[in-house]
C-alpha cells in the first residue's frame, strides 16, 4: 500500500505508490503535456526533431521531455535526433545512463582500483623465515 507524502510538484499531500510521486492533479498535467509531445512527434515533419525544437514547438518543459524519454514512454528508436544527456560529461545519448567515453573510463578506473587492491594484499604478505638449528 501507498504512504502519505507531498508532491513533488505543487507539495499537496497525496498518497504515494510505486508507480506515481505526484498527486493526481499534478498527474493529469503531465499526461497532457505528453499527448501534446506525443502528437507533436506523430507529424511526418516532426520526427527529425531535436529535444530543442520539441520544446519550442510544444511548450512543454525540457525536464519533463526527459522524464518521459527515462520512463520509455517515448521510445528513441522512432526518433532518431532526440537523446538525453550523459549524468557524468553531458554528452547526449541514446540509452543507458553513461556516454560510451564515460562507461570505458570508468571501467579503467575500476580495473586499476582492483590492480591496486591485488597489490595491496600481496604486499602486506609477509615473508616468513624459518631458522635452521644446526644443533638438532
């Protein structure tokens, strides 16, 4: 079941879900926000689109835009110039939440930090000496 929480938006207390952060009013707008981005991107000439022009030719907010791109309600596949940005470098991409650049420099830097880790425990193996007692 849902908890008591304030909206996002316009902070009225509504009941939140897995499945809605906004209250029903908040809601509503969006969901006419997005058939006004949805029927934009319908027309021929539309579909070639940035997210900039999106936004001029529809009035809807860049954010919102977004947030519709991250729920895949609106899928990219269809529209071959709209993206979002990369959360490192700002870079636009197409999926995932990384650029390829930043996914690879990351993956470098985790493979280093393992490198350094391995060495680490090698050298804190210390060398055990064992004496030899001639007399026994």
């Amino acid at each position: 079941m849902g908890e008591l929480a304030n909206c996002s938006k316009c902070h009225a207390l509504f009941i939140k879900t897995k499945f809605r952060d906004i209250c029903d009013a908040c809601y509503k707008e969006e969901e006419k926000a997005f058939e006004t981005v949805y029927n934009f991107l319908r027309k021929r000439e539309n579909r070639t689109a940035t997210l900039t022009e999106v936004v001029k030719g529809t009035g809807v907010s860049e954010e919102l835009i977004l947030k519709f791109i991250r729920q895949r309600r609106i899928q990219l596949t269809h529209y071959p110039n709209l993206g979002y940005s990369c959360e490192k470098c700002g870079k636009i991409i197409r999926e995932g939440k990384l650029c390829e650049n930043c996914t690879m420099e990351l993956k470098r830097e985790i493979e280093r930090l393992h490198k350094y880790n391995e060495e680490k425990s090698q050298g804190n193996r210390q060398a055990t000496y064992y004496s030899f007692d001639p007399e026994k």
